[in-house]
C-alpha cells in the first residue's frame, strides 16, 4: 500500500527540500501527490495496475533522465522507467518511488537517404510511422499504434513485418542510454558494443534508452483487413491457417485468433498483411484464408501501412483490465487447436482474444545468440489475453488464462515472449533469455552490480 510520498527503498520520507532541490535541477515537470496532474500521470493503460509514486518526473530530454537516475542513486529511491505507450504488466509505475516518465519525449527524425528513423524513447509507434511514410518507409514495429517504442523494442518486437525484417531489435543501429551510474552513452556495433548486444532483447535492465536509430524500409501501400469466420469455425480455420502459413511468402504476416464482434457475436478472425510491393500477387496469396469455410465478413483492402498498424487500437482501448499469458508451441498440431477451441469456450468477456501469432522468418534465420532476443526458432506463438472492465471479474479472467496457459504446457515449448509476460516470475524470465541468460547475468553485474532498475523483466547480476 503506498503511503503517498516519495519514500526511499527502507521507508524513510525524501524531505520537501531534497524533493525541491531536485526540481529546479530539470526542465520538464516533477509531478507529486496532490498535483493537479498526479491522477492522470500516475495511471496507464492496464487499468489493473494501481499505484501510486512518490514523485513521477516528466522528462524533457536526455538531461532530465540523467538527473534523475543521479538523484534516485543518491537517496536510494525505487524507481520505474515509462516509455510512451502501454504495458500490459505495470512495470512503468511503482509505489512511493520515482516515475522517470519519457511521455513527452517523442521526436521522430527521419533520414530518407539512409532509410533510418532516429526516435526518443517516449514516442509511440504511431508517432514514428506518420513521419516515416511521409517517406515510403516503414520501421518493423508492433501491431498496435498506441504502443511505446522503448518496451516494444527492448523487449524484443514483432508485428506485421517481422517475418520479412525480424524483430524490431534487430533492426536497431543505435541507442543513446542513461546507465544506472547516470552516464550517458552511444551504444552501437561499435561502441559499448557489449551493452548493445544486451539491450536489443534485455528489457528494461540495462538503462534508460533515450533514443534509438532504427533502420527502416520501402513499405508504403499494403494488402490487409479482417476476415471472420463464425466462432463454431474455428477448428477448420486454424487448420486453414496453419496450411497456408506453412508456403506462404514472408510478404504476408497473418494472425488467426478466436474473438468478438463489436457487438458481442463470438467469432473467428483472420488478421493478415501483405507488405510486398506487388498487390496483385498478395492477392493470390492470401485468396486461401478467405475461403476456409463460409466467411461472414471479408474486409480485405489496399490500404496505407499506418492505418495497418493502427486496425486493432480499438480492440484495445485504455483504462481496461488486461493479464496476458503466452507460450510457444513446439508445433501448431492438431492436438493444439483441438485444445485452444475448448480453452476458447471459457472466455466470457466479449473485449478478449486468445491468439495465434506466426513469426517463422527472418528472425529466425538469425542465431539466438546475435542479440539479447532468444526466441527465434520457435514460430507459433499463443496469446490468452483476457480484458475487461469490472474489478469484480479479476479473478475469474486471471484464472482463465492462468488455466488455459497450464493447458496447452504439455505442447509448449517452455519459451517465453517477454513483451507477453504480465507478471515477472523469475523462472519464466530466465526461460524467456534462453541461453542468452548466463551472459546477460554478467553484463548485469558489469553495468548495473546494485540492480538499480528492477523494475522490469529482471535479470540478476551474476553473484
């Protein structure tokens, strides 16, 4: 329970004083309990996740953070780090410690000769691709244009380009971080090289990414939409679905998933994006999924990659309550879809989805070990994602996907998506790095020895 003051990692108050000097140090806003703004700025998307900081500091740029990580070091206060977008498990905020809230940081500068995108760590990916397809560019991103840069790109990333260009890590030249000893550093190839292998893929752990230079592509125009089949469907569909992934060029990105229409029919969803520059030939390829059985609605258009990016954000509107649970599967069997159309009937909220996510492709051609992401062979991955809005159902929803997760473990591969993982279970993370994890421990140690950021998919320094 958090006392609703800005306190040290033992219980003790910061003084007004110590809190005053700190504020005439940064230019962007300190924002502290009983502020106008302290309601608004202390909650996030999940509407789950309620606490309450002692101080959330809207930074303003590189200085604000550097200042702020000194100052959190030097009076021991717990701190979290908030990106721009929205975090399923509520690591952005902590109770009684120090927000370092990027939000309003969100500069996008684009370079169309060398095709990249430098882009400050609070920017959403809606605010990266208004100003890349003034280009004909798109970086490889989520699926969802609300979501934040920083998390989506630590964490790893995948969305409707990752079969043709990997994981958004991958596509990552440079970063400007704030390391827990307040030094700002350029981390490349090059440079720091050892950091930029461990945060391409290492979450939170390493620092506070200010900026990235990402690499960006020609993708403008793309084939994309909805296709929805009847929920009782659903086992034919998917089935489809795995048939015509299995050939199908790494132009087309598709997901399958058992959802609800907007006005509450139980249903099956197509969700497929065609990134090649030839439509006609994305056509052809994905003419298959659109007649899988009889489709109630085809809605399967030419459209600009923006409004691609931005087809689910209603589907996930803020201030819901949302617990994400996610596995990799050794295969997507028979036995498997068989076990997700049963775990399917327990969702009673027509705002959730249990998803079927394919990312066999690029990334997967890439070592486990080039970076921090470790998950490349494994190329189907289940999401149980239940949201809702009545505090009342928290239980039930939690244990529908802790339930249905526990189902389909025999089949599993015992990997994990750390951007999927609600919770920071330490098993589940450390399966999550793979074989990756015995390194990171040691960078841990090198570049954070006191685990200053915790807050996060968290790796312990090597004792």
């Amino acid at each position: 329970m958090s006392s609703g003051s800005l306190r040290d990692r033992a219980g003790n108050t910061v003084s007004a004083d110590t809190i005053s000097g700190f504020s005439e140090t940064v230019r962007g806003e300190l924002i502290l309990p009983g502020d106008a703004g302290y309601e608004d700025a202390r909650h996030i998307w999940n509407g789950l996740i309620d606490k309450k900081p002692g101080a959330i500091l809207k930074c303003s740029g590189t200085a604000d953070v550097a200042a702020a990580v000194r100052f959190a070091r030097d009076n021991n206060l717990l701190v979290a780090v908030r990106g721009g977008g929205h975090n399923v498990g509520g690591r952005a905020l902590c109770d009684d410690g120090l927000v370092i809230d990027l939000s309003a940081m969100r500069a996008v500068h684009v370079d169309p000769a060398a095709q990249t995108a430098r882009v400050q760590g609070g920017a959403t990916l809606g605010d990266v691709d208004r100003e890349t397809h003034l280009h004909g560019l798109a970086v490889p991103f989520g699926v969802i244009s609300k979501t934040g840069v920083a998390g989506l790109t630590l964490g790893g990333g995948v969305g409707w380009l990752v079969r043709k260009y990997g994981p958004t890590c991958d596509n990552v030249l440079e970063m400007e971080v704030v390391t827990a000893d307040g030094e700002v550093r350029t981390v490349n190839a090059k440079e720091n090289a050892d950091l930029f292998w461990a945060i391409r893929g290492g979450g939170g752990n390493f620092g506070v990414v200010t900026s990235f230079l990402y690499q960006a592509y020609p993708v403008s125009t793309v084939l994309g939409g909805l296709i929805i089949y009847s929920r009782e469907a659903a086992p034919e569909v998917i089935r489809g679905y795995r048939e015509v992934m299995a050939t199908a060029p790494e132009d087309l990105t598709a997901y399958v998933g058992m959802i609800w229409t907007p006005d509450g029919i139980p249903a099956t969803a197509i969700i497929p994006c065609w990134s090649g520059a030839d439509l006609d030939e994305g056509e052809k390829v994905m003419a298959p999924l659109k007649t899988l059985g009889e489709p109630l609605m085809v809605a399967v258009q030419p459209m600009p990659f923006p409004a691609m990016q931005s087809i689910l954000d209603e589907a996930f509107p803020a201030g819901t309550r949302n617990y994400w649970k996610s596995a990799f599967v050794k295969e997507l069997s028979d036995e498997v879809i068989d076990i997700l159309t049963e775990q399917a009937k327990g969702m009673t909220s027509p705002m959730s989805g249990l998803l079927v996510e394919y990312y066999g492709g690029a990334g997967g051609r890439r070592s486990p070990e080039e970076n921090a992401f470790a998950q490349r062979n494994s190329d189907f991955l289940i999401g149980f994602m239940p949201q809702w809005t009545d505090p009342a159902d928290d239980d039930y929803q939690i244990g529908w996907a802790k339930s249905a997760w526990e189902a389909i473990q025999p089949h599993a591969t015992g990997g994990y998506l750390l951007n999927y993982l609600s919770e920071g279970e330490q098993d589940a993370v450390q399966a999550a790095f793979g074989t990756n994890y015995t390194r990171l421990r040691e960078l841990k140690k090198t570049y954070d020895p006191d685990n200053f950021f915790s807050l996060n998919q968290n790796i312990q320094p090597a004792g």
